[in-house]
C-alpha cells in the first residue's frame, strides 16, 4: 500500500479479519477484488438490490466470475454454490423479517434484546462461513471431519458450547460496530458544524 501511494495511487484497504465476519454479505474481506466485482457484476445486475430475482442474478453471475477467478475444480464450485446460497438466504431472512408483523414486534424491543436475538441467527451464520472457508482452504474431507466432530460426536456439549462462544464473540462485534457507527455519526456532526 505504502509503494502504490507513493505513485499516487488509491490502492485498497487491507483485508478485514476473517474472525470479524459474521453475515456472508460483509465486503472487507478482500477488498480489491470485491470493490471490482460490487462495481461491475453485483452492483450493475442488482442495480437497487430490492427485487429479489435481479438479487439472485447478480449473486450467480458474481460467484461465477469467482469460481473462473479461482480455477474451476470440485471444491471451488462446492464453496461458491454454498456462499452464493449463503448470500441469498441472508437476503431473504432479512427481507422477510422486514415484512411488517415482524418489523413492528422488533421495533418495540429494546436495542439490547434486538442485537442478542440476531446474535444468535449470526452465531450460526458464522459457522457456515468458518465451514465453507474450511472447505476453501483445506478439503472436503477435513469439512466433514470438522462437522462431525462438533455436531455428532460431541453433540450436546461441544455443539452448544461453541453456539454459545460464538454467540458472545458475535454480541461482542455487533456492539463494537454500534460503538463505531456513533462515533462516526459524531465526527460527522462535528464536520457539519
């Protein structure tokens, strides 16, 4: 980064902590090259990203590029299919909680009970990431072996204890992102005066 702005470029920021990741749609995990597929493939084929059916275009043409990016072979085409349907069913579990009797019952809770309970949807968001990246960066065979040891072998103990580790460390980054957002809201108030 040091280099490129050297010679006046712009280059991206670095990529974000993968443990910070809690929802498939965060965009900071490599940056580069999700600002140029945002720009010209999901962005330009969701145009507003309300209509579901343009979503789901623009989310299969975007992994498409990336498993040709990646090199086209079993794992690559397991964990984009797996990721694209990870984007789409948060897209609409997030729609369909937008849906009136569930907006109006969320919007009479506190912000507390609210973050606690989408904690507990992105603890198990979570764990689909960690498994599809599992998938990417080591093999099938050692994804199944992961899985079976959390949800068979140690199933009640180990499965819950981590759903639960998971679950605080998910709090824990949606109220650090809220901290942020105030102050972000405060430093731009602070520009506007």
């Amino acid at each position: 980064n040091t280099i490129a702005r050297l010679d006046h470029l712009d280059p991206p920021q670095p990529p974000k902590c993968i443990t910070m990741l809690y929802v498939f749609a965060e965009t900071h995990f490599d940056r580069g090259i999700n600002d140029w597929l945002c720009k010209y493939v999901y962005d330009y084929i969701g145009k507003d990203h309300d209509n579901i059916l343009k979503e789901l275009m623009a989310t299969i043409s975007t992994f498409l590029i990336t498993t040709l990016w990646l090199g086209p072979c079993e794992i690559v085409y397991i964990w984009s299919i797996f990721n694209c349907f990870g984007l789409n069913f948060e897209l609409w579990v997030q729609q369909f909680f937008q849906l009136k009797p569930f907006a109006d019952k969320e919007a009479n809770m506190s912000e507390a009970t609210s973050r606690r309970i989408r904690s507990i949807f992105g603890a198990a968001n979570f764990w689909a990431i960690v498994f599809y990246n599992i998938l990417a960066l080591n093999s099938l065979e050692f994804a199944l072996l992961v899985a079976k040891r959390i949800f068979l072998t140690g199933f009640p103990f180990s499965t819950f204890s981590i759903w639960f580790i998971t679950y605080c460390g998910v709090q824990l980054i949606k109220e650090r992102e809220r901290i942020l957002a105030i102050r972000e809201e405060e430093k731009d108030k602070e520009k506007a005066e």
